[in-house]
C-alpha cells in the first residue's frame, strides 16, 4: 500500500510538471532590415503565444542568431533548428510547410508604391494604364514571390541583389522603377538617402497577398495554437492595437488614405486557393471610392 502511495504522488508529480513546462519556440533573430519593422514579427508571434497561454500553457520565445535566408529557414524547421518562420506565402512555399493563414501584414505587403528618379516624374504621370506600365523596367530581389506575380501579368522585371543595390542601380538608371510595399518605401528612402529617387505619387498597385507565420509540418500543434492566439488577439483588439504602434504602418495607412492615386490591381497566381480572402476581419479594407485602373 505504501508503495502504491509513492508511485501515486510520483506519478502526479510528473503530471503537474508537464502542466507547467514551459515550451520553447524558437525563430530566427537574424533580420537584414534597417527599419523598426524588424521588431514587428517577433512582437505579434509573442502576441499570439501570449493569448493562446490559457489553452495551450506558457510558452518562451528563443531567438537563433544565425544568418539564414528563407530557404535556409525552411530546411531548418525541419531540423528543428527554429520553430517558426514569417514569409510571404505561395502554392510553392505551403508545399514545403504549414502554414499559419492569419496575414500578419493585413495585406499590405501587396500594396505597391513606385520607387522612381525624380526626373521620370513627368513620364510616370502620364500612365494611366496598365499596359503603359509594361513598356517600362521593374527591379525586384533576386527569389522575390513578386518576380512571378509581376511577371503573369506582363510587366517587364529585372532581378538585382538585396536593398543597397537594388536604390542604387535604380539610381543609376538601370531600370525604370521599384515596386515596393507601401509598408517598407518610405522608411528605406530616408536610410538610403539618395536624393535623386522619390515614390511616384501617382501610382499604386494592388495584387491579393500575405505573410503567414510557417512551422514544419510535423508541428501541427504548434500552428493550431498560433492560429487560436492570433485569432484571440483579432477579436479582442490587441493585434490591431500593435499593428498601430509601428510609425511605417502608420504612415502607409495615411498615405491610402489620399484620393488622389491611379490603382492598378494585378492577380496573384501564385496565392493558395486556401487563402482566406472572404474574412474582412483579416484583411486591410481599401477604401471603396478610389476607382481602379485595369
């Protein structure tokens, strides 16, 4: 009888242990942006760990600081290396991991402005449709999901290494224009400071896109609790709240707000038929008077 009473409270020691553990989730720390968004993804992830607690217990945020591009990224959360990653998504990607479908961007990252020299002002103003804009150069990221979706539907892309290069051979002329988040433009403007580029004031261009949070796919669990906690944090307000504390976001916010741009919406071949466009909660609401261009 005694015995029984010690593998009893030793048993329900080891229940309560595993009430209590703490999980560990790790990401990648390192991130080759120069503005304040870089804290944005490892705000809102800590966010939705932060609501999911009650159902799913503490969890703890580790950061791995190792250089890794996205693919690099993928491999590793099957290595379990990191836990959890943020991209933009594609038939492609979802292929290689779960997706967690909440777009942590709202949809913005596939609201374009047009990053040009100031001497092309006079011949950007001049554009009204999309077919002008095909007789003209666009530079994208070497990889980009963008590259694809610019290219189906028909305008001309160059692909040029990452973020200093990409201003400066605009700069010099190499190719005609940018296409850049509204989110990520004006703030990479002001560090690169080059005096001869400005965002064309004219032009906007629109195609249906997200960023998801992705994990392996042997980590189901851990999709569904980051899927309950960003929804947690939708209803209550607080993803909104945090959304609004970033100045970029701020400002791209206002900027959608003018009447006073030529929108042209593209499609998105490459976006997964599961992609939750039906849920407005998700998603940035533009402003139904601005008339689009096709």
């Amino acid at each position: 009888m005694k015995i029984l009473c010690v593998l009893c409270s030793v048993l329900l020691c080891l229940l309560s242990y595993r009430n209590y553990a703490v999980e560990l989730i790790k990401h990648n720390g390192i991130d080759q942006t120069l503005d304040e968004q870089k804290h944005y993804f490892p705000s809102i992830l800590q966010l939705a760990i932060d609501k999911s607690v009650s159902k799913y217990g503490p969890a703890q945020l580790v950061t791995i600081e190792l250089p890794m591009p996205q693919q690099r990224q993928f491999k590793s959360l099957d290595d379990h290396i990191i836990d959890v990653m943020w991209t933009m998504t594609s038939n492609k990607l979802e292929k290689e991991a779960l997706p967690v479908r909440i777009p942590l961007l709202k949809g913005l990252l596939g609201y374009r402005v047009l990053v040009i020299r100031k001497n092309q002002e006079t011949q950007f103003s001049a554009i009204t449709q999309l077919e002008q804009l095909k007789n003209l150069t666009a530079v994208q990221g070497f990889g980009w999901a963008d590259v694809d979706i610019l290219r189906s539907n028909g305008l001309k892309v160059e692909e040029s290494s990452w973020y200093d290069s990409i201003y400066k051979s605009l700069n010099a002329g190499y190719y005609d224009y940018f296409p850049r988040s509204i989110l990520e433009a004006q703030s990479e403007l002001a560090n690169y400071s080059f005096d001869n580029l400005k965002i064309a004031p004219q032009h906007l261009l629109i195609y249906p896109t997200a960023i998801y949070f992705f994990v392996s796919k042997q980590n189901s669990q851990l999709a569904e609790r980051l899927h309950y906690g960003l929804t947690q944090a939708i209803v209550d307000g607080s993803f909104e709240q945090l959304f609004r504390r970033f100045p970029q976001h701020i400002s791209a916010l206002q900027e959608l707000a003018k009447q006073n741009r030529v929108v042209l919406q593209l499609s998105n071949p490459t976006l997964p038929a599961d992609t939750p466009l039906d849920n407005p909660t998700f998603w940035y609401q533009f402003p139904q008077q601005k008339k689009v261009k096709l």
